[in-house]
C-alpha cells in the first residue's frame, strides 16, 4: 500500500508538473498565436501601404507622361511653325536678292550710260571748240 501511495503520489506530482507545463504550452501557444496575428495584420498594412504607394506612383508616372507628351506636342507644333516661317524668310530672301541684283544691274546701267553722256558731252564740248577755233581761221 505505502508503494502504490508512493507511486499515486509520483502519479500526482507528475501530474501537477504536467498540467504545470501543459498551462505554460498554452500559454505560450496563445503567445505564439498573438504574435502571429499581429504579424498578419503588420503585413497587411505593409502590403495596402505598398499597394498604395504603388497606385500613386503610377498616377504619377502617368501625370508625367502626359504632361511629357503634351509638351513634346507643343515643341512639334512650334518646330513646324519655325519650319514655316523659315521657309518665308528663305523665300523672300530669295526674292530680295534678285530684287538687289536687279537694283545692281541698273545702276551698273545708269552708270555705263552717265559715263557714256559724260564723254558724249566731252566729245560735244571738243568738237564745239574745234568748230570756233575753225570758224575763227575761216574769219
């Protein structure tokens, strides 16, 4: 009898020590379970921040593009005015070099024709001399 009191009290001791560690298992499990909630829910926050900062990079990025392509409309559309408006400037200089070299051959004309009267009116005035100096030998 002492030996199976002495077993039975082994048996409770055990059994206390079990239900000692089955409590701190609990414990610990319980623990473990809210630490692991709170880890999904962090990781939750962290994946809706991520996607949200995903979402306005990209509103960003299309903002960007689009002001990017709008400018770029806006330079094409200015090359194509400057190309125009080059293209005047090249025709009327064009223009104004053929009115200059008009403008060059008509004075290299009055010219030609002032020093032709200008020796006509030498030759005039030569032969108007030599006509008293004649008269004057006929008198």
């Amino acid at each position: 009898m002492k030996i199976l009191q002495n077993k039975q009290a082994q048996i409770v001791k055990e059994k206390v020590h079990l239900q000692s560690e089955h409590s701190k298992t609990i414990l610990a499990r319980s623990k473990l379970e809210s630490l692991c909630r709170e880890l999904q829910r962090q990781n939750k926050t962290l994946k809706e921040e991520y996607m949200q900062q995903k979402k306005e990079e990209e509103e960003g990025l299309k903002e960007v593009t689009a002001h990017f392509q709008i400018t770029l409309t806006e330079i094409q559309a200015q090359l194509e005015q400057h190309e125009i408006h080059n293209a005047k400037v090249q025709q009327e200089n064009v223009e104004m070099e053929e009115k200059l070299k008009k403008l060059t051959d008509q004075y290299a004309l009055r010219e030609e024709l002032l020093k032709e009267a200008t020796e006509s009116r030498h030759k005039y005035e030569k032969m108007k001399q030599e006509e008293a100096q004649l008269k004057e030998r006929v008198t």
